[in-house]
C-alpha cells in the first residue's frame, strides 16, 4: 500500500515537471512553445475569417494580397525585435514610445492597445461560442460568451503556466487541423480537377486592380491580428524566446493566409464566397473531406478562438500592469494574489468585456470598427517608436536594427490599411472614437490628476472663503443685533438693601428680560438715608452674574410719576422697563400713575 501510494506520488511529481519544462525555459520564463502558443492563438485564429475577407475585397488576387500582408508583417518582425530587445519590458507600443516621447503620448497607445484587446476578447469569444452554437444548439450565444469569458478570467488568475499549457494544446490542434483541411482540399483537387479555379481566376475584379489591391490589402491586414500581443507578455519569456515568437507567427501567417484563400479560389466560386463568409472554412471542409471534416473545422474555430481570448487576458494583464508601475492607472491593480497574478487587473478587464457585450447587445460589428483602426493604428504607432528610438535613443544597444527605409514602408502599408478600412466602413471610425475617447479621458485624469486637484482645492477654498466672508458677516450682523438687544437698560427701584429681594430681581431679569445691563436705584431724602449694606449687597451680586452689568445709582429725590417720566427721557428707557418691589399700604400712587412700572418682587 505505502508503495503505490509513493509510485503516485511519483507519478504526479512527473507529470508536473513535465509541464514545467514544457512552459519554462531553462534560464527562466516562458519558452518558446508556450509564448508562441499564447500570441500564436490569437494571428492563426484570423485564417478563419480573412480569407474570405481577402476574396470579398480582391477576388481573384486574394492570395496575391495576403502575400502582400505577409510582407508587411516580415517588415515589422524586425521592427518589433529592435524596439523590444533594446526595451525588454511589458506594453509593446507603450513602452517603446514611454521610453521615447511623453507618457501622454504613450497612453494614447496603451488606450488603442487596451480597445484592441478588448475587442478581440468580445469578438473571439463571440464568434467561438457561434461556431459551438452551430454544433450544440442548445447553448445561448450570449450566456456561452459570458461563461467562457469567465473561465479564462480565472484561468488568467490561477498563473501564466497553467494558462500556457491551455494556449499549447489549442495552438497544436488548430495547426494540425489546417493540415488536415489543407491534405484534404488536395486530395478532393486531385480527384476532382481545378475547373473552380480556373473559372475564378478569369472572373475579373470590380473596380480595377488598383481598388482590389487597395481594400483587399486593407480587409487583410486583419490577418495580422494578434502579432503586437507577444510584445506585451515579454518579461514573462525566457532570453531569446520573444524573436522566436515573431518568426513562428510570420511563418504560420505566411503559410496558412494566402494557401487557405487559393484553397477557396479552388474549392468555391467567388460569388458564393460571401454566402459563406462566416464560417467559410467550415464550408470548405465540408466540401473536400464531408461533414465530419466540417464539424473538426467548426471545433477547431471555437478552441482557437477561445485561445485568442486568452492571449487578450495575458497581453492586457501586463500592459496595464506595466502603466499602473508608471502611475497611469490606481495602484488598486497592483495588488497580487498568492499565485503572483495580478488578479484586480484580470477581473477589471473581465467586467470591461461584458459590460461591452451588453452594451452592443451582441452586435459584433459595432466593436469590429474598434477592433480594426485600434489594431493598425497600434501597429502605426509600433514603427512611429522605432524611429524615436534610433533618433533619440541611437546609443542604447539591441541585438537587431530594423532599417529605417523598412520602416517607413512598413508604416506607409499599416497607413494605407487604415485609411481604406476607414474609406470601406466610414461607420467604423465613429464606433472607435465612441470608445476611444473615453478611454482618453480617464488616461488623461490619472496623469493630470495632481493639477485637477490643485484646481478643485482651489475652488473648495474659494468658495470657502466666499462663505466663511458671507458667514462671517451675518454672524457680526447677529451678533450686533443681540448687542443693541442686549444694550437696552433695565431699572429696578429698591427701597432698601436686602439681598434676598435683589438676588431675587436678578434673577427674574435673568430669565425673563434680553438685557445684559441693569441700573439699580435708591430714591432717598439724602445720602444719610442710603441703606449701609446696599453698595456692598450690589459689588457681591456684580461677581455672582458676571453676564450682567449692575449698575448702583443713588437719586436723591422723590419716588414718583415725575421722575419716573423724567428718567424714561434721560435714560432712553421705557417706564415698562423699570421694575419696582410691591409697594405697602402707605404707598400714594397706583400702578396705572408710574406709566406701566412692572412688578417684579
């Protein structure tokens, strides 16, 4: 028992370094199977679709403007080595022009790229789950999208290695696949004879050779989909492997584009190429091996297009990765799980896509504008760093210089291309700047935010100010209000200087009147006749009620309506303001003579 459970334990030690050395180089990273499955995925996956777009736009020269591509994509394999060896770091067109102009200048790439990835992730996954529709019918399109989204979302989060063994046994299928297709298209030409060819190859193209060049060399740039994605995974390869990937693409590109649209031009008549465009390999299958050959291809169609959905995780995850280290995005997504993965970026990207599913509701062709100008203008931008890199960075060492004629060329075609996807699909370019510009917006926040919080401090205080001004003068308004309500004058008339009754007048004044000021009077004969303790009574009280100022005034005079009305006018103070203890028997004078004297005590 303990020995089979040791052969197990053995066993699965194997296995693991098996896929270790699979995945990983032997100095480290990726090797060069992996790295070229993951981007690999994403530019094979495109001779499911650009065939049939090549032979739509250029008819019989279809294979002739893949050759043309396939150039191009030659052209920018040197481009991309020279700018990435002299630069090793993740962000592809971001890096190369973050190290080479501004950093408002290499968001504006990192946005294109971002919608780039974006897209590709919506519209593979899409398209992938419509080819598995065709097979299980029972599978919503929309609900399979968002389910396979999902998984690799969390394929992404568990670690590159995993995820590159998915990408490898994709990649290997899909290839072997085409050559089943390929072998099979042969054997049923060999059989059947080259009258479709022929037919096609006589049918002349509308609007000149000069239009199909153009917008057939434009549609198939498309083909080249995915060739900027190895560019930003390169510090997750091993030494050496990245100029590996460039060739195996340009290879795989090369090969399979321009022989899967003459294998078309062989099997299908150009008219009936558009009846079939979206799955015209499925179609041709059929055609030359049946409908099993039909239903591998439709398979085969949802898998590679399930791994370009996971080399748009893998490539986005280390661009954003890379400007959130530069501070062009929050920090928030530099938190790591145990695994290593930046997870908050891989879920933010996950949510971003569905959101943008629902938003188009499924309609792929309002992203396939994004998908287009975003790509070629990331390629346009790739070459636009490579020449900033010979002029402002001539010293700096890389293992291959791209030469500068090659690059103007190579940029002039990715031009070109845009200009005649813009010319083809005008609404195209309104679909981009509807998501392009928004994505600058908030790029533009993050790198402007200390002046855009200067400028709101700035307005905080100011309108601060403006209030504490407005404030501060409705309180002294206020305040001046309770002042001259507190100034008016109260008097109280005591007889004689007993402190309980002058306690007791304070505190009535106190509780009942808005004064702060109180004159005590004694009307005598003489000073003789001033009670002896009054004074003192009145200094005692002054300290017991700080708040009110007492005030001892001695008349001598006497009480009555007289000097009652005398006093009102010299003090300013109404009668009804005057307060008096209650008067004895002996007193002359009733309450209605003294003009409205209160009682108090």
């Amino acid at each position: 028992m303990q020995m089979s459970v040791e052969m197990g334990k053995e066993r699965k030690k194997n296995r693991k370094d098996t896929i270790q050395n699979i995945t990983e180089h032997k100095k480290g990273g990726m090797g060069q199977l992996p790295a070229t499955a993951i981007c690999g995925n994403d530019i094979t996956s495109s001779c499911l679709y650009v065939s049939a777009l090549a032979i739509i736009y250029s008819g019989r020269w279809a294979p002739l403007v893949l050759l043309m591509v396939a150039g191009v994509l030659y052209l920018y394999r040197t481009i991309y080595a020279e700018v990435v060896g002299a630069l090793p770091l993740n962000g592809g067109a971001y890096n190369a022009l973050l190290n080479t102009t501004s950093k408002f200048r290499a968001s504006i790439a990192a946005c294109l790229t971002i919608l780039s990835y974006m897209a590709t992730a919506v519209i593979s996954a899409s398209e992938g789950m419509h080819y598995l529709h065709t097979i299980l019918p029972i599978f919503p399109v929309q609900t399979a999208t968002i389910v396979l989204l999902a998984f690799f979302m969390v394929l992404s989060i568990t670690g590159i290695t995993e995820s590159a063994v998915v990408a490898i046994i994709i990649f290997i299928f899909h290839l072997s696949t085409l050559v089943i297709l390929l072998a099979a298209g042969g054997f049923f030409l060999f059989q059947n004879g080259l009258g479709v060819l022929h037919l096609n190859l006589s049918t002349p193209t509308e609007g000149g050779l000069a239009l199909a060049l153009l917008f057939g060399f434009s549609a198939s740039l498309l083909g080249i989909s995915g060739f900027e994605s190895s560019a930003n995974f390169v510090e997750e390869q091993a030494e050496g492997v990245f100029p590996l990937t460039l060739r195996n693409m340009w290879y795989a590109v090369s090969f399979f584009n321009p022989a899967m649209a003459l294998l078309a031009l062989a099997l299908i008549p150009i008219s009936q190429v558009s009846t079939h465009q979206d799955a015209l390999l499925t179609h041709m299958g059929t055609i030359s091996g049946g409908s099993w050959l039909g239903l591998l291809i439709s398979i085969d169609a949802a898998l590679v297009l399930s791994g370009a959905v996971l080399t748009s995780f893998i490539g986005v995850n280390g661009l954003i990765h890379r400007m959130t280290l530069d501070r062009c995005l929050p920090q928030f997504f530099l938190k790591k799980n145990r695994k290593g993965s930046t997870y908050r970026i891989i879920i933010a990207f996950f949510i971003l896509c569905v959101s943008v599913l629902f938003i188009t509701k499924g309609d792929l062709r309002a992203l396939a504008g994004v998908y287009t100008i975003s790509f070629l203008a990331v390629m346009a931008l790739f070459g636009l760093g490579n020449i900033l890199l010979k002029t402002k960075r001539a010293q700096l060492p890389r293992p291959q210089v791209a030469p500068l004629l090659s690059v103007l060329v190579a940029m002039a075609a990715v031009i070109i291309g845009l200009v005649g996807n813009a010319i083809m699909n005008i609404h195209y370019l309104v679909m981009f700047m509807e998501y392009f510009i928004p994505a600058v917006i908030v790029v533009s926040v993050m790198l402007g935010r200390i002046a855009i919080l200067r400028g709101i401090l700035f307005i905080v205080r100011s309108m601060l100010m403006f209030l504490v001004k407005r404030m501060t003068a409705v309180s002294q308004t206020i305040r001046t209000q309770i002042d001259a309500i507190n100034a008016q004058q109260i008097v109280f008339f005591t007889r004689g200087d007993n402190l309980a009754n002058l306690n007791q007048a304070m505190l009535y004044v106190r509780q009942n009147e808005h004064t702060s000021r109180i004159k005590v009077v004694t009307v005598v004969s003489g000073e003789e006749d001033i009670a002896p303790a009054l004074k003192h009574d009145l200094e005692v009280l002054d300290k017991v009620y700080p708040e009110i100022d007492i005030e001892f005034v001695p008349l001598f005079d006497t009480f009555g309506p007289k000097l009652i009305n005398r006093l009102s006018e010299e003090w300013n103070i109404p009668p009804n303001l005057m307060f008096i203890g209650s008067p004895g028997t002996h007193f002359i004078y009733g309450l209605a003579d003294l003009g409205g004297v209160r009682l108090i005590i």
